[in-house]
C-alpha cells in the first residue's frame, strides 16, 4: 500500500514520467490488496487471506479440504501432536 501511493505521489509530482507501466503497478497492486485481504469467501469454497486470518483470529477454522489446502479444527483433547 505504501509503495502504491509513493509511485502515486510520484507520478502526480511529475518525478516519475506519466507510464503505463507505472499505471499498471498502481492498479494491479490495488487489485492485489483487495483480493488478497478483503475477507470472503471464493466459488470454490476456499477463504481469501484475509478471511483465513479472520478465522484464525476468532477461532473458528472449520474443516475444509480445496485442491491446494487442507484445514482441519484441532480439538483441545487431541494429544497426538504434543
């Protein structure tokens, strides 16, 4: 966020020549943030980074299996990972 809005202030201050490349960072780096840290849930089912965070916080991970990651709740009772 911080570097998206020093490029930002940069371009507006005309240091950084007006670019596309620089339009495009600004743009996808937003993108980015929100996809990655808006709290939601995507069609398949798995949670974004920052609803897996969210859950995480408030403990209440639930068991979920995607293509890439398997969530499972770990009871308090269960003593084969001490």
């Amino acid at each position: 966020m911080i570097s998206m809005l020093i490029i930002y202030s940069l371009v507006y201050q005309n240091i950084l020549d007006s670019s596309v490349i620089w339009y495009q960072f600004i743009y996808f780096s937003f993108y980015i943030m929100f996809f990655s840290l808006f709290p939601m849930y995507f069609s398949d089912g798995s949670p974004s980074d920052g609803k897996a965070a969210e859950l995480a916080l408030r403990n209440k991970l639930e068991d979920r299996v995607t293509d890439d990651i398997f969530v499972k709740k770990m009871d308090d009772d269960d003593d084969s990972c001490k």
